[in-house]
C-alpha cells in the first residue's frame, strides 16, 4: 500500500499522483458539511454570492463531531454517509472543490464528475470516530450554530487517515 503525507490545499498534480486504494495522512484545515449545510451553501452559490470560505483551498469532511467531553478538542467525528451529498457535488466542484472526505460509495455520476474535475474523494473508516478524534489539533463551530450538528465546523487536522476512493 502506498502511502502519503499531505497537507492542504492539494493542488491538481498532487491528487493526479494518487490512485483508489492509497492510504493519505491528510494535514490541514478542512470544514465539516453534513445535507443542512450543504443544502444552504448550495443556495448561497445559486444567488451567486461567494460562500464563507474558500473551498478551492480546504476539503468538506461529511460528518458532524459530537460535544467534546472534559479535556477533549471535539467528541467522536465520524464520517456520515456521503451519496446523500452527491446532487451537490457538481456546483461545488464548479466553485472549485477539489476535496471531499467521508464514507460509503458514490453514483456513477459522481464519479464521473469527480474525475472530470480532477478532484479526490477520500474514504475515512466509520466506526473508529473516537480514533478519528484525536488526529484533530482544533475545532470550532464556524457557521450556522443552530444546526447542532449539522452546523459547519472549521476544523486542523493532524495526519488524519484516510483512503483514496476516487481520483
């Protein structure tokens, strides 16, 4: 198994280095986005507004991390089911996404556009959440607190495991 140490942003001739079945020990600051939030940053680019941050230089990680305990960054992050978030990967990947972590697999269609975008997507194992956990150096709730959550997280990644689904 090949394996990679990277840091974000990842530029288009890193991922075209990868290939389905690579381990990556992704660094970095990445924002979480689970269906309420994709669906209202979805509706930002429909009114042609720019969104909050800029995706082109950070991943979406399909999850939503559970309160922090006593002495902990954030609680157990692990990765939600990401075929729910397919009919929004064509206009993000338009807006420049070029990463998105989470689990399970994705529509033909999907695929295909990711490839044609010259994206990633990285697979993160479920159920291994509290593992998950400790590979992160920050977390905060960075837009739509109402959202629990589904709310965004801005989160820094250390060395965070994942696997390359589709490149």
């Amino acid at each position: 198994m090949r394996i990679f140490e990277l840091t974000l942003p990842l530029s288009i001739d890193t991922i075209g280095k990868l290939k389905p079945k690579d381990k990556v020990l992704l660094s970095g600051e990445l924002f979480t986005a689970r269906d309420a939030a994709h669906k209202r940053l979805a509706k930002i680019l429909k009114n042609g507004d720019d969104l909050p941050f800029d995706i082109s230089k950070t991943a979406l990680f399909y999850c939503g991390p559970s309160p922090a305990g006593d002495g902990q960054i954030c609680g157990a992050i692990g990765p939600t089911t990401s075929y729910r978030m397919d009919r929004y990967v064509p206009e993000f990947l338009a807006a420049g996404l070029r990463v998105m972590i989470g689990k399970g697999e994705r529509s033909a269609e999907t695929n295909s556009i990711i490839r044609q975008y010259h994206a990633l997507y990285l697979s993160a194992i479920g159920g291994i959440s509290a593992v998950l956990s400790q590979h992160i150096v920050s977390c905060e709730t960075y837009l739509w607190q109402e959202l629990g959550t589904e709310a965004i997280y801005r989160m820094v990644v250390d060395s965070f495991p994942c696997y390359v689904s589709i490149c």
